[in-house]
C-alpha cells in the first residue's frame, strides 16, 4: 500500500471515528443550538391544516413541505410558523419548540380568500335569514306600501307573504324559524301596539300562508322556536300558546305573565320573577301546556331568558358576571359571564357554548361551568356562530364580519370576511361552507355570499 492510499484510508477513518458520535446524537434526536453554542435534545413541530397541501415555512425560510407534515430534529426555541395556501389568507403564530416533545399545531383553518358576491338584489331596510342561510325573509318598501316576502335563496324563488299600507307600522321585525319553514312577524303601530302573525313559507302550499294571528298589544309577545324544526311557542301576556310543525294549535292561560320562555325539545320553560326579589323557572308539558310541577329557584329577579337546550338553560342580568347556567336535570346554578345571546357549538344544541354580550365574547364549557375570554371589542356585536369545526368562531358588527380563532398562543389569528357600509343579519350553510349575510354597500343591498 503507497503512503497516498495509506493518507486517503486514515482520513476517511478519522471522518469516520469523528462524526460516528454526531451521527448517533442527530439519530437520537439531539442538534447544536448556535445562539446556546451547545448540543440538546431536539424538538418536533406537527402541523395539519384543513384543507390539506398547505406551505409551511419556519423564521420565513420555506420547509418545501405541505401539509399535513411532521417536521423534526428542530432545536428548542421560539419558531414564527407561518402557512400558506394559494386562494387562502395566510396565517401565522410564534410557536415555541420544547427540548424532546412535539408542538402541535392541529387543526388550523385555512380561511378562503375570497371576496363576498352579491346574489340576491333587494332594498329591504328589515331582512333576515334562517339559521343555515338557505333562505331568507325581507320587508320591501315603495311609496305606498310595505310587502313581506320570502326568498328560497337556491332557487332565488321569492313568495309574496303580506302587504299593508306604508305607514301603518312604525317599527317591523322578522324571524325565521331554524328551518326556514315558518316565518313570523310583528310591527309596532303608531298608537305603540304590537301586532303579531306567524306565515307558513312553503312554496308550494295554499295561496293563504298566515297560520296565527295575535291580536294587538302594548307588549311585545315572547316567543321561542325549537332548535331542529319550525314548532314555536308563544306568551302573550297570560296567554301561552304552542303552534306545532304539524300545525297542531294549543292555547292556555296563565297564572302570571312572564318575563322569558324557551321551547325545549320535551317541554316549555317559563321565567317569572318571585316574591323576596327572586327568580323562578316553571316546566310547561308540551302535550297540554300544564305545569309538570318541576321548578327552579333563581337567587335574583331581574333575568332574562336567553335560551338552552334539554338539559341546560343559560339566563342573564344587566351587570357583568351576572350570567346564569342552569343544570336542569340537577337543579344547580352556577355563575356565568353576562351574554345576551349564545350558540351551541353542534347542531344538536349541545358540545361547548358561545356566549356574546355588546362587546365582549366568551366560550364556555356547560360540563364544568368554566369559561375563558376570547375577545373584547370596542363596536357593538351584533352577532355570533361558530366556525365550523370549531377551532374558529365568527361575529359581526354593523359594519364587519370576522372570523377569530380559539387557539391563544402567541395570539388570536383575525380574518376579516366582508366590511360594509352597513350587515344586518348572517348565517352560515355548513353543508356547503358557504357564510351568507344581509349587507349594503354603495348602491348595492341584498344578500351576499363568500366560502369560508
């Protein structure tokens, strides 16, 4: 063997002996940190988006990998992860890599991109939609006469519902069943009296929608619709009366007016204040409007009712921390933040809530009554639902729609989805993805649409 060949075999030996051990460290899991000039045990970042095939990028060096990706033999420290997805708006978050543990970041949304279109012309002033933005209901104005109508959005087929002079009513309001399938309305006259009519909304039914008419009155009726379908109670002052979707009518009358009512799968519960500045909630059967003789004593008066589920009701006062969360089937109260409306986080009215008052937003656990602060605004909200798959939610102001979401490291990703000159009502069709919402900007005013 030549002295040349004997040096070529001794370095690659030495090359060898040397980075063995280096080899075995990286293959171990371990990596030189150069800002701690040291070796340590590496971490692992986790990352999967919806949809899939997402860019993610570390400190704005691209890892030319999509998602969903593992990406491992990082050294213990504080990553800007940034995603990206030609068509979506772009998302990133400060993530810190732990010494021999994963970071995840599971689940992230990625938000279309995309600018609202408007589908539906209309310059209705009072509009609203269902709760899964497949139709909708306005009230259209000339200089004679004011028209309620129904809209099919899909078929953009519209249903003439009711007309009356264009003074007649001061004030009008709408509200659509969670279905669609029924519609009511109410107008405030000028002598200040409340007129109340509920329509039926099928196309394809008789020429005559008006179901139930309550005469008029110096209080606005309470109502309630029931969360999977179009059956709806009503209190008019002592009057209760129960409108089924098979169009079955129950009337009784009452000891005591109340003050709230929500219409429950298996029964009716009505709020009425109590004697000693306290509240009551009183089970009504549903089959012959008569008290079950289950009640719930509230420790104060003063409440609003703002609604439930079969196993809880969730009420409110005026001041903060004045929330309510009733355990029906326990008979506990426990504390929760003042809200003056909720969603359910699943269709079937049950999972984690979202509770939202003028400025602030919350989401709480029904379970463990613990709840946690997501945002706080400076612009009335007018109001809220989950995003779907619940790692987002979405409110809207008068003049804005955005999409926040849940996961609070570093900070809270906003998405801005429609900014207008005016929105009065929004829905979103989970089926489709599809975020539906009533607005108005320069001379265009109807219905609009976006994918989330």
């Amino acid at each position: 063997m030549n002295i040349r060949r004997k040096i070529v075999v001794l370095i690659l030996l030495l090359t060898f002996f040397a980075s063995a051990p280096l080899i075995l460290l990286y293959a171990s899991g371990y990596s030189y940190s150069l800002k701690k000039n040291r070796l340590e045990k590496s971490g692992i970042l986790k990352v999967d988006t919806v949809p899939d095939g997402a860019t993610v990028s570390l400190d704005d060096k691209a890892t030319r990998r999509t998602t969903p990706v593992s990406i491992g033999h990082l050294t213990p420290e504080q990553y800007l992860v940034t995603i990206n997805k030609p068509g979506f708006l772009p998302w990133s978050k400060t993530l810190m890599i732990e010494s021999g543990k994963t970071t995840f970041a599971k689940g992230v949304v990625m938000v279309a991109g995309a600018l609202p279109q408007l589908i539906s012309r209309a310059t209705a002033k009072v509009s609203t939609l269902d709760s899964n933005g497949i139709s909708a209901a306005y009230v259209n104005e000339d200089d004679q006469w004011k028209e309620v109508q129904y809209l099919e959005i899909t078929t953009n087929n519209t249903l003439p519902l009711a007309r009356f002079a264009i003074d007649r009513y001061e004030e009008t309001y709408l509200s659509l069943s969670n279905d669609g399938q029924r519609l009511l309305f109410s107008g405030r006259a000028t002598d200040g009296r409340i007129s109340l009519q509920i329509y039926r909304t099928n196309l394809l039914s008789s020429p005559n929608q008006l179901e139930l008419q309550i005469e008029p009155s110096e209080n606005h009726p309470l109502f309630s619709w029931s969360n999977d379908g179009h059956t709806i109670a009503l209190a008019n002052g002592y009057e209760l009366t129960l409108l089924t979707s098979t169009n079955e009518r129950i009337d009784t009358v009452l000891k005591s007016a109340p003050s709230g009512i929500f219409l429950a799968n298996d029964a009716i519960w009505l709020l009425n204040d109590a004697a000693g500045d306290t509240g009551l909630l009183t089970q009504v059967g549903l089959r012959d409007l008569k008290p079950t003789g289950q009640e719930i004593s509230l420790p104060h008066a003063g409440l609003s009712l703002i609604g439930g589920n079969n196993r809880y009701l969730v009420l409110s006062g005026d001041e903060p921390d004045s929330g309510l969360l009733v355990d029906i089937g326990r008979d506990q109260v426990s504390r929760l933040p003042k809200s003056d409306g909720l969603a359910w986080e699943r269709d079937d009215s049950t999972g984690r809530l979202l509770l939202w008052n003028d400025f602030e937003i919350y989401v709480a656990n029904p379970e463990n009554g613990e709840s946690y602060l997501v945002t706080r605004l400076g612009t009335p909200i007018t109001d809220c639902q989950w995003f779907p798959l619940g790692t987002m939610i979405i409110f809207a102001t008068n003049k804005k729609i955005t999409a926040i979401e849940l996961d609070d490291r570093d900070h809270r990703n906003t998405f801005t989805l429609a900014n207008f000159e005016s929105i009065s009502s929004m829905a979103i069709d989970e089926q489709t993805g599809i975020l539906r919402f009533v607005g108005a900007i320069g001379s265009q005013r109807g219905i609009y649409e976006r994918p989330l």
